[in-house]
C-alpha cells in the first residue's frame, strides 16, 4: 500500500488519474494534457503502474493506459480503517 500513497502523492499523477476517469487513454493523449516532456509523463505513468493504479496495454504502435479500479477499492478500505468514524464506546448506565 505504500507505493499507491507514494503514487498519489504527486498532484501530476492525480491529474493523470483524473484523467484516466473518462476512459482508456493512450500515453500521447495523456502527455498532451501536460506542459512536460513525453519522457516526464511516461516516468509519472511508470509510478502509476508500479502501484497498480493503471494498467498499460499495448496496442500496435501505442500504449493505453486504463484504472485499475481495484487499487483504488483497496485503498479507500484502507484509509476508511485509519481515518474512518471510531467505535462508539460502550457506555455504562449504571
């Protein structure tokens, strides 16, 4: 889990995944969306798959990236179990 918080950490890959939230991409149309060098975009796109946030395909001469949307289950269980609503302790009426 680690790496996906690493991952999300950089307001570049929020976007991308932003991005990714309409559909498959390919990496160009992604890197299109950015005042970065192709080369920039695809090192934040490899951090996104390192994570399992995206996943990449190979598509003839392209690469199109997609959500991995059971990443982001995982890690919204997680963050609810830390930072969710605690237990209500029980209370004593006596």
């Amino acid at each position: 889990m680690p790496d996906v918080f690493k991952a999300l950490s950089d307001p570049t890959r929020r976007e991308i995944l932003r991005l990714l939230k309409s559909g498959e991409l390919t990496a160009g149309a992604i890197a299109d969306n950015f005042a970065m060098s192709k080369p920039s975009v695809s090192h934040h796109l490899s951090t996104l798959k390192s994570a399992g946030l995206v996943f990449a395909e190979r598509r003839g001469q392209e690469i199109v990236y997609s959500l991995d949307t059971t990443v982001f289950q995982d890690a919204m269980s997680y963050m609810m179990e830390l930072f969710g609503p605690a237990p209500e302790e029980e209370r004593d009426d006596e």
